[in-house]
C-alpha cells in the first residue's frame, strides 16, 4: 500500500521501522528509552539482543524485576538476549550463528503474532555484518510486519537496504566517547 491509499487514521497509526545507527554511543539506550515511554502506554514490548547472552547488562536486570513485578498474566516486556542457556565458552562462529538464528525465529515469531506495539531488535545489525543471518530474511520480514508495529532494529553499519526501507534513521556520531581516554565502560551508563 502507498502512502497516498492510506485513509488518515492508517497513517497515524502506522508503524514505523526505525534504526540507530553509527559509531558513536546511544544506539541501544535510545532503542531502551522507546520501550521505557512505549511501556509507560502500557503497550506491549518486546526486545531481543542479538549480542551474547553471557554478561549480565543492567538492562536485563531491569527487565528481570519488571517481570517479577507482574506474575499475574503476562508481562508487558518481553525482553531475551540471544543464546540465554548456551554456553559460550569456544570461539566456535557457528554457535553464534546458530544463536542468531534462533534469536531470529524468535523475532519473526514475535512479528507475526501481531500482539505487540513495539519491538526493539537490538545489535540485529551485528548479525548481518558477521554473515550470521540472511539480509533478504530480515527486510521481507521487516516488510511484511503488521502495518501498526513499530520496529526499531539497533547497531553501527546498518546495511543501505535497511536504512532504505525504515521510516525513520538515526546516525549516532562519536564527538568524543570517554573510552578513548582510558575510562572503562560504567555498569549504570555503559551496560
Ligand atoms: P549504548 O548501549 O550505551 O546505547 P550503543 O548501543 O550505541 O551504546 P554499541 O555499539 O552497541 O553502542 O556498543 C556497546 C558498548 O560499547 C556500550 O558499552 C557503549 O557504551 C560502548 N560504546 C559505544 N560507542 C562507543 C565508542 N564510540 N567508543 C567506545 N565505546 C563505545
Ligand atoms: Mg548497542
């Protein structure tokens, strides 16, 4: 459908596909802010990290209590971190490629079921770079997403046809970053 077919209340309530890309910092925290205000609309969240799962974030703290904090029916977040429960311990690629990719069913599961407002697929870029997912998968998935979802996918070198496709793109650039200093990244600021 084109812009100019849709009646006025499809266009308010369209989805937007959204991407935070760049070297600089604030790509997942901007991602985080969304899902913070989208939950705040008591709407229904979802976010996959598609980095490994095996440091603990306080991002995933945070969605911890907020689970804990709503055992009667389901959470409104629904927030995992790819390959929770592997072990990571070789630098063997086709475990983070095995990894992705049920990270990314997990994703397409989410797509498709049409119950969310809002899901944040963060570092999905990473996966592209490394080979681990196939590009086409991802942007005729992201294509053919529930035209209210907003999606908004995370990580530097968003690939052109994903920044061509999204409705909405962020270039996040590194004026100065404190590691280039020495400081070692903060738990509470950095992960
Ligand atoms: P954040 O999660 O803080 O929003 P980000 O998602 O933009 O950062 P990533 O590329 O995902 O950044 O990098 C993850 C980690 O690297 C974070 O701990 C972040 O603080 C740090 N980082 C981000 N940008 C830089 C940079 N330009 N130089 C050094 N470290 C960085
Ligand atoms: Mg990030």
């Amino acid at each position: 459908m084109t812009e100019s077919s849709m009646t006025a209340k499809e266009i308010k309530e369209k989805g937007l596909l959204i991407v935070y890309t760049g070297e600089g910092k604030g790509k997942t925290t901007a991602a985080l802010g969304m899902v913070y205000r989208a939950l705040g609309w008591n709407k229904k969240v979802a976010v996959i990290q598609f980095i490994k799962g095996k440091w603990i974030t306080g991002d995933r703290k945070f969605a911890a209590t907020l689970a804990l904090s709503h055992v009667e029916g389901q959470p409104p977040l629904n927030f995992s971190t790819m390959g929770e429960g592997f072990t990571w311990e070789s630098q063997d690629l086709s475990i983070d490629k095995r990894a992705a990719e049920a990270a990314w069913e997990k994703a397409k599961g989410f797509i498709a079921s049409g119950e969310y407002f809002l899901i944040a697929l963060d570092e999905l870029t990473y996966t592209v770079h490394h080979h681990f997912l196939p590009l086409p998968d991802i942007l005729s998935t992201l294509k053919n997403r529930p035209k209210d979802l907003t999606v908004v996918v995370t990580g530097r070198d968003a690939p052109p046809e994903l920044i061509e496709m999204a409705d909405l793109v962020t270039e996040m650039r590194k004026v100065k970053h404190p590691f280039d200093q020495g400081v070692p990244a903060k738990p509470g600021v950095d992960f």
